[in-house]
C-alpha cells in the first residue's frame, strides 16, 4: 500500500512509492486519524504559576489597605499634633502672664547667659592669645551679679624663648620696664580678642581690675588707674 498526498487528500496509487513522493504507510494513516479525532485540550498552567498568581493577588490587595490604613493614622497623628501644639501655645501665654517671668527670674535668666558667655571666652582665648613672649595660659573671667563688678585675671606662660629669662616664683632676669612692657602687649590682645568675640549682654572690659599671674597663682603684675605695675612696683 502507497499513499500520497495531493490537494490535501491522502490516496492509495498501489504498487510501490517513489523516494520523490511524500508517503505514509498504513499504521501512520491510523495513528493521524486518531490525533485528528481527539479534542485538543488546552494545555494547564503548572499549579506552581497559580499559587504564585494568587500570592501576587494576595500581597497587592494587603499593600493597598496596608497604605490607606497609613494614610489616615497619618492624618490622625498631624491632627493630634496641631491640637497639642495648640493647647501648648495657650499653656505658655498663660505661663507669661504668671509670677515666672518677674524681675527676679529674668535677672537670673540673664546672669546664666552672662555666664556661659563668659566660659566660652575664658576657653577661646586659652592658648590662641599669645605674644612673641607669652600666651595666655588661662583666663578667668570674674562677674559678680550682686554688685555687677567685674575683674579679670590673666595667667601667662613664657614662650620657648621666654623660658630662658624665667627663673621661677615670678621672677625673671629682664628690667623692669622690658618686663612691664611684655606684659602690657599681653594684656592688649586679650582685650582686644574679648571684644570682638563678646556683645553688649556681657560687662564692658575694665582696664582697672586686672591682674596677671603665673604658674597659676603667683602675682606678678596688676592695674592701677589703668596701667601694668609689677609685683615688685606696688
């Protein structure tokens, strides 16, 4: 048996097929007959792609109340906020109008801020106020609030080629007005640093209430009427 395939329609031309002709023998027929009777099914997404699909679904339906449940708590909160910071603002213009704001607490309030000042001048000029031949080792910075006087104690450390003229206990091997002079140069760029570096809330610079130290409290030097005069000059 020989089939061959022309228009579309399978015929049996007997005898035996040429190699040029498209041919099927008897069980291939039969086998395409059944392929062509059968339903064709449509094939199933893998189990696997559904749960994933519905997993998908799943998440983006959670995110999306997840978000407007967000959104109003938010709401909420700024609300809750506005009203506090309201009831706040009332509190405060209350507390004003209350016996903490007297004279008593704003001078007190106004002396802590004299203070801190004072402190972060006394560290700023630690170490950065020097001359040639000295440098202003520490600073203090003496407010008094009661009498609102106000005195200022400088004690200096020799450079290296100062050390050489220092003997100790105050004592160095330089005359007097050279000395003198030295130490006035000191005392002139500590003043100067402390006004440009202070405002109007702090006491004015006296010239009349320094004095100069040593080691740390060894006199060597202080004002009067205005001018360095040395220990051994009082």
């Amino acid at each position: 048996m020989c089939l061959i395939k022309k228009k579309g329609v399978w015929k049996d031309i007997g005898g035996h097929c040429r190699n040029t002709d498209f041919v099927i023998n008897h069980m291939e027929v039969v086998y395409l007959e059944q392929q062509l009777e059968r339903p064709q099914e449509t094939p199933k997404p893998p189990q696997s792609y559904l749960l994933f699909a519905i997993i998908s679904i799943s998440l983006a339906v959670l995110f999306f109340f997840v978000t407007i449940f967000m959104y109003f708590d938010t709401k909420i909160q700024l609300k809750n906020q506005e009203k506090e910071i309201a009831r706040m603002g009332k509190s405060l213009e209350s507390v004003t109008k209350d016996v903490v704001f007297t004279k008593e607490y704003k001078k007190a309030n106004s002396t802590v801020m004299i203070y801190t000042i004072l402190q972060n001048l006394q560290h700023g000029a630690e170490g950065l106020v020097r001359t040639d031949d000295f440098k202003v080792e520490k600073l203090h910075l003496l407010f008094d609030p009661k009498d609102g006087s106000f005195k200022i104690k400088i004690d200096v450390k020799p450079t290296p080629q100062m050390s050489s003229h220092y003997k100790g206990d105050g004592v160095f091997d330089l005359p007097d007005d050279e000395l003198r002079s030295k130490l006035t140069d000191l005392i002139e760029l500590t003043k100067e640093f402390y006004k440009r570096s202070s405002n109007d809330s702090v006491p004015k610079w006296d010239d009349k209430s320094i004095s100069i130290t040593i080691d740390g409290f060894i006199g060597i030097g202080k004002t009067t009427s205005g001018k360095l005069k040395l220990v051994s000059e009082i």
